[in-house]
C-alpha cells in the first residue's frame, strides 16, 4: 500500500525540527507551483528535474545506495498524482537521513535545489516570522473556521482534532443549560437570550483554549477575529490569546467571499506589521549607534558563532553564496551555481536562531542597510 505523503504547517516547531539537524547531507527543493489544471501539469515534471540536480550533486560524495536512499522519498513524491493535483503557488521539500517534511506555500518561490550541511530555511522563516502572515478566526454561534495568509492570499485551514467546530461539539448535552444547571428552558429566572449568551460564552471559550494550544502558540502568528460585532465583545471577554489583535473584522465571515475577508484581514493586519517592522530597524539603528550593531557580514558572522547576536534581520530577496566555518565564524566565498554551495544569509539565520536569538526576514525596501544583513549585539 502506498504511502501517503502529508504536507506539514509552516510552525515554529518545524522551523526548529528543521535548524536542529546536524549531520548532512541536506537536500532543498523550493519551486513555484499551480492550482489547477492545466498549468499544474507541468509541476512534477519540473520536480523531477530540480531531483536529478540533487542527484547529481549527491553522487559527488555519497556512494550510489546511499545517494538512492536520501532521493527515495522524493522520488515518492514527484509520482504521486493526487498531490500534485492539491498544490499551491509554491512548494518545499526538504529531507536528509530519517527526516522528510513537505510544506505547501499560498505564494510562490524562487526555484532553488541545493545539497548542503544544513537545510535551507530562509523562505520558510520568511513565511513564519516576517511575511505580514497571520490566522482569521471566522466564528459564529453555528461554526468556526481557521484560515491562514497573508496580503496577497488567504487560505482555510484543516483545525486541529482539538477544536471545537460547532457549539454541540464544545458542550454537547450542556447546550442549553443554564448557569445553575438546569435545563434553560425549564429555569425559571433565565430568559431566551441568557440561555444563548451562556452557551455562546462556554463555546467561545472552549474555542479561544483550543486555538492558543493547537494553532496560535505553535505558529506565534497574530490571530484576527472575524464575527458579529456583539461576538466579538463576548469572545474578547473571555479569551486568553496573546496574539488576538484588539482589532478585527466585525462582520460575520460567511457574508464575505474568501478575497474579500483576506481584503478585510490585512486591513487589520497591515498597521500592526508595518508597526512591528519599524521597531526592528529602530531598535538596530540605536544599536549601531551604540557600537551594539552592525551590517559588515564577516563581523555578524564571527558575532553569531560567539552567541553574541541578539537579533538578526536578513534581506528576502539577496543571496550570498559560501559558507560559514563554525568554529571560527569564517566565512569562505562560493558559487550559488553549484549545488553543494547554500546561502551565507540563510545559514548565518539558522545559527542565530540555534544560539537563542531572533531572525526577521525582510524585503529589500524595509532593510535598513544595503548588505543583505543587519544585526544587533548582545554586548
């Protein structure tokens, strides 16, 4: 029986699962993909080309079984029709000995197949920390929803086993019973309307733990409330999410059309990343004013080997191609056109992150320098 291969949420448990990885060979496959036919068609094929880089980069320094063993999976993938057929804009596949993770991006990648000591991440940072990403909970006293997206898309998404989707599902035989116990209906100091509002507020707060425990704290993305205005005071009451945005779309979602309710989403979204971005090249400028900051690559580097960087923002869209020693925090120059040579920026992201500091991927017109990096100091 086939196995059946399960795309994976971009969350920072799998960010992590990902950057902990120790022994190479690494394999990365990024490629823009399509939704529907018959563009998609042209996908695997592409897949498979993207494959026979890796394989020839590997068979530079594997044996031929061993090299065999690392593509299985892949070959795996780049057969099955039914994936293909449930894509995306963009696709990464990473896997090394043991591991193999599949992720389906809502916006294209550039193409990139690289064999390198660690996985190339940086796409997948960006699309976690940086990218203006966040969760819209649609809810209503009848279903919850869960979507996931950004500025330009906005995708629904499978809730965790642990969430409630409807009230009968939060309560079950409790729906309808009054605060005392009873049966609301058969209570005699509760009206119609305190019967709904105590069940609304039983659901809304079986919902508000289930989404912090199984979406909001593993993926740390801002969560957006899509309801009724009076839902919205009623939830806001009782939630415990760190990452509820006090502001939200006061508008039942299933009024709106999908484009609309991303239209709306990032209208909420928007100041608050835009904000949060500021403050991180704010932060660097005072550093470096300080003697606490710098763009200079060969000092980050030695800095992240040390422990010594705090934070780190890296430019989306620049590559540099070499590697960084990890003893010394070297960094020797390369060539992207060969696949055994990984981006210096990604890498460098990857050390900050092992070392307990932040990484922030940003486009080039938000970067506060013109290095592709720029990097404040702990001391």
């Amino acid at each position: 029986m086939k196995e059946t291969i399960t795309p994976l949420p971009i969350t920072k448990d799998a960010l992590a699962e990902l950057t902990a990885v120790l022994e190479g060979p690494c394999l990365s496959i990024y490629q823009p993909t399509h939704r529907r036919h018959p563009e998609n068609q042209q996908d695997p094929i592409r897949f498979r080309q993207l494959m026979k880089t890796l394989e020839t980069s590997l068979r530079l320094q594997e044996s031929a079984e061993g090299a065999k063993s690392l593509l299985a999976p892949f070959e795996a993938l780049g057969e099955d029709r039914d994936f293909w057929n449930h894509t995306l804009d963009g696709l990464a596949v990473l896997g090394a000995r043991g591991l193999f993770r599949v992720f389906l991006l809502a916006r294209p990648v550039a193409e990139l197949a690289v064999v390198a000591d660690s996985f190339h991440t940086k796409p997948l940072r960006r699309f976690l920390q940086s990218a203006g990403r966040f969760h819209v909970l649609g809810l209503s006293l009848h279903e919850v929803h869960l979507f996931e997206g950004d500025r330009n898309a906005l995708e629904r998404i499978e809730l965790s086993p642990g969430v409630p989707r409807t009230m009968t599902e939060a309560l079950g035989e409790d729906v309808g019973q009054s605060p005392s116990g009873g049966s609301g209906r058969q209570y005699g100091h509760g009206s119609k309307k305190e019967e709904i509002d105590n069940d609304a507020t039983h659901f809304f707060r079986a919902v508000d733990r289930a989404v912090l425990e199984h979406h909001s704290r593993p993926s740390g993305l801002p969560l957006i409330l899509a309801a009724l205005p009076e839902h919205h005071a009623q939830f806001r009451a009782v939630s415990h999410n760190p990452l509820l945005m006090e502001e939200g779309v006061m508008v039942n979602p299933d009024a709106l059309s999908a484009d609309e309710l991303r239209a709306r989403a990032w209208e909420v979204a928007q100041p608050q990343h835009l904000a949060r971005e500021a403050t991180w090249t704010d932060a660097f400028g005072s550093a470096r004013a300080k003697g606490l900051g710098s763009e200079d690559l060969s000092q980050v580097a030695e800095a992240a080997v040390a422990g010594r960087v705090a934070t780190l923002l890296i430019e989306s869209e620049r590559q540099i191609a070499g590697r960084i020693d990890a003893a010394t925090g070297q960094v020797a120059p390369g060539d992207l056109a060969d696949p055994h040579v990984d981006d210096v920026l990604d890498d460098l992201g990857a050390l900050v992150e092992k070392m307990g500091g932040e990484v922030h991927v940003l486009p080039t017109d938000r970067m506060p320098t013109s290095t592709g990096l720029a990097a404040t100091f702990r001391h």
